[in-house]
C-alpha cells in the first residue's frame, strides 16, 4: 500500500503520538486524527497542543499539513481511510458490573458502531487503546453484525507500549511492536500491510506477530509486571527503613543480576498514571472471571501495596512535624505522575495531597507542567476533598521559592529535574524551623541538604538522626530512636 490512508480516532496521549510519529516516519502515508472534541482538535492546529510530550511538538509542526491532519469530520475520514485506529480512552468502570476493576468499553463500542454505519468499502480497524483479552471480537461481532455484505473488516490488536516523558523515542526505537490478528488468509493479509507500515522504520525483527488474544494480553501482563516490580521496591524500602538498610544499595545489588535487571527497581512515593493501575485491575478482573481467584489475590497486592505507600508517605509526614500538620504549610514539589508530562491521572501527589488535607494541612503546590485549574479539578474530586477544603487549604505556585516561603516541610513527589538544581540554602532561609524535606523520589543531594540544616527523610533509606514521631499500628508514638517512615 504505497499510498496508504490512516484515520486515528481518539486524539489523547496515545492516538497524538502514535499516529505522529507513523506520519513522520511514513511521509508517502496521510495520517488523520479525529476527535469528537472540537476545542481538542483545535489544540493540535495550534502553537499549543493540548498534551505535553518531549519532542512531540517539532515532530506535528514539520508534518501537520503534509501528511498529518487533525479534524472533526470523523465520517469522512474513515470513509476515505485504509487502516483506522481506535484509541479512545477504556477507563476502569466506575458503576455495575466489575465496579473499580472492569475496562469500560463504552467509547470502544461507539467507535465500532460507528463505523460499521459508515464505511463504504474494506477495512482494517486496529485496536490501539488498551482493552481487556476478546475484545477485538467484540468489535468485529459489532462489525459483522452491521456490516454491508460487500465490506470486509479485519480486526487488528497493536497494542501501545509508552512511557510518558519518553512516547517518542519508544515509538521510533521501538523494544517490539505487536501485532495481533486473527488466523485465516483475510486475516494474515491485514496483519502483513500493518506489518508493513511499521517496517518503513522498525526492524522486521522486533514486529512480533501473533493471535489477537496473545497481543491483547501481552499489554496487560507488560504492565503488571512493570507495576509489580515497583511495588516490589516499595515494599522492599520499608523493610530498608526499619533495618538502617540503603534501599539504593539493595536496589543496585539485586538490579546486577542478570535474571532480574536494574529497569523499574527505583523506590518512590508510588507510581501513577493512566496505565498501571487500570490494566493491574484489568486483570484481576479477567482473572475473578476465569475463576481464577488467587491468581486475582496475587496482582491485587501490586495495588494494595502501591497505596500502602502512598499513604506511608504521608503518615511519615504527619509523624515528623509532631504529629500534627493542622494550620501547617506543607510545599508540594510536582503533581504530574512522573516528570517530563503535564499528566496527572492517579499521580501519587493527589493521594499524598488528599491525606494531608483530611489532617487539615495548608498545600503549596510547584509543578512545571501542570496548570492551577488541572490541580483544583483533581483534589476537588469528590473522592479527594470537597471545593470548599481546596479553596481553603490548596494555593499553587508556578515559583518554587514562592512555594516554599514561610512552609513547614518539603514533599517532593514528581522527580522533575530542576528541583534537583533549586539553591536550597536559599528554601532554608524562608522556611519555619525546623525544615523538613521528605524526598519521596530520591533525587535530592541529602547529605548537602544536611549540611544546610535540613531534618531529611528519604524513603528507603535513613539520613537525619534523632527525635521524631513515627507511627505503629496506626497509633503515633514519641520514640527517640527510630527513623522510620510509617
């Protein structure tokens, strides 16, 4: 298909950067994206895009126009294209049937129906989003069903392996690219002419090919094991901190094994993010479903242990400041799930926040990326606080040293580089005292911060010395000893 035509229907995190890319590296390909979403659509024709991602802007500059366009007319684009994407958002269900852990395929659906009521001629529909295992038959059984018997559709799994912060180099330096599809000559064909539209810059080696059920679960078994390695960390930084152990020296250690590696063994505050959890819950579901109950216990602890930290963190914070951090200033360093993105879904920083609050806790919050309205909308949900809590207690700073004036204790929950370069001695100088920072990413230079007169706290590891509360059993008690974090 020396000339083929790729409609993307969804212009979010995943749908933008893919399909970018695929028109970057394919020039002779027209890519357009579709959304529903005029004001999105209008983002991604603008100088400001509407999601912030390392070189992603350079790459839409030099094609939009050429062969990359974004629109509205979601008909007419997938009338005229060969391959269409489906990669709108499959959030967990949040009422019925699997409540809190089932993917809602809702958009998925309305996607399939849409069109099977407008295509016109053959069709190659490709499942981008990240869906539980079958539904790519779900969706050629929507298909199907509503098809004109002169239309072929091929339903295709390619599933998404990005990291936000680095979508666009793992897009065109690729580990593997997945491609799903079912088993039969129709079936083969569709999967080769995906095929080769990635080999235009992907070596044929890393295209994996396989039945669309094996691709399906490979995306959610990626991410749980992904996740599980970090709650492993995590779980291991607070046996570190009640030991004296360095969490970093564990981590190096066991990381020089060649079996297990050194990728995802960073203690931290928790990971976050539109993935993780969502797919981690996915598939404790699947599992419910199977009747495959402790296999469902097993992953279920990835989240459970995710949220104990967070909320470890938090208690560690409260126990520091004396047990109570009321009427207090705490500094919030980053909101966005990890650095390099303005994306804030399930962040850490929002848990973190939330438990401070209930303690009533006065927030400042520093993000580089992340706008005041993003913050207010997150903690005024009605899991979090109430629009009255935020409006008192959250103020937000685009100025770190503003932040931080007249605060209490440092929190840093987003490993943004440049609050590793801030001039803390200055911080220090503008704080109450004694002045806390509780490193919950592990980037900053402890024994400088030391030096200062900062009372440190690091998970997985002990840096100040002295009196401090910590908590046990949920009790919080004076003890003259211990460093560790609850």
């Amino acid at each position: 298909m020396a000339s083929a035509k790729i409609c993307c229907i969804g212009a979010g995190y995943v749908g933008g950067p893919t399909c970018s890319v695929i028109a970057k590296m394919c020039p002779h390909v027209t890519v357009t994206i579709v959304d529903i979403n005029d004001k999105r659509i209008a983002a991604w024709n603008s100088d400001e895009l509407p999601i912030y991602e390392p070189q992603l802007d350079d790459i839409v500059k030099s094609q939009r126009g050429k062969n990359l366009f974004f629109s509205t007319d979601i008909d007419k684009e997938i009338n005229d294209a060969d391959f269409i994407f489906i990669s709108v958002n499959t959030p967990t269900k949040t009422y019925g049937v699997g409540k809190g852990m089932a993917a809602d395929l809702k958009y998925v659906e309305a996607c399939a129906r849409r069109i099977a009521a407008v295509a016109k001629s053959d069709k190659i529909v490709i499942e981008k989003s990240t869906v539980p295992v079958k539904a790519a038959a779900s969706i050629q059984r929507i298909l199907s069903s509503n098809m004109n018997l002169d239309i072929n559709f091929q339903v295709l799994s390619n599933p998404e392996f990005l990291a936000e912060g680095t979508a666009i180099q793992d897009l065109i330096h690729p580990d593997r690219v997945l491609i799903g599809g079912e088993d039969s000559e129709a079936g083969r064909a569709a999967i080769q002419k995906l095929v080769d539209v990635y080999a235009n810059w992907v070596p044929r080696e890393k295209i994996i090919t396989m039945n669309t059920w094996s691709s399906e679960l490979s995306k959610l078994a990626a991410n749980a094991f992904l996740a599980q390695r970090i709650s492993s960390i995590n779980a291991m930084s607070a046996v570190c901190e009640a030991t004296g152990a360095d969490v970093n020296e564990v981590a190096r250690a066991i990381g020089m094994d060649s079996r297990i590696g050194d990728k995802f063994l960073k203690a931290s505050v928790g990971f976050g993010g539109s993935c993780f959890q969502k797919d981690v819950l996915n598939l404790v579901y699947l599992c419910e479903c199977l009747n495959l109950p402790k296999v469902a216990q097993y992953w279920q602890q990835v989240i459970e242990i995710n949220n104990y930290q967070r909320k470890r963190f938090a208690s560690g914070i409260i126990g520091c400041l004396f047990n109570t951090v009321a009427g207090k200033r705490i500094t919030i360093f980053g909101f966005a799930f990890k650095k390099d993105t303005g994306d804030t879904r399930e962040s850490s920083s929002i848990y973190v926040a939330k438990y401070l609050l209930d303690e009533g806790a006065k927030l400042s919050i520093c993000d580089p990326k992340v706008s005041r309205r993003q913050i207010v909308s997150d903690l005024s949900h009605p899991t979090i606080a109430s629009e009255e809590t935020v409006a008192e207690l959250v103020t937000t700073e685009t100025d770190p040293y503003k932040a931080c004036k007249e605060s209490h204790a440092i929190a840093v929950c987003t490993e943004w580089d440049a609050f590793k370069t801030l001039d803390y001695k200055r911080i220090f100088d503008c704080m109450l005292k004694p002045a806390f920072i509780f490193d919950g990413r592990g980037i900053l230079d402890h024994a400088e911060l030391t030096s200062i007169g900062f009372q440190v706290e690091a998970i997985g590891k002990t840096v100040s010395q002295g009196t401090v509360f910590t908590h046990n059993n949920g009790n919080n008690i004076l003890s003259p000893t211990s460093r560790v974090l609850p």
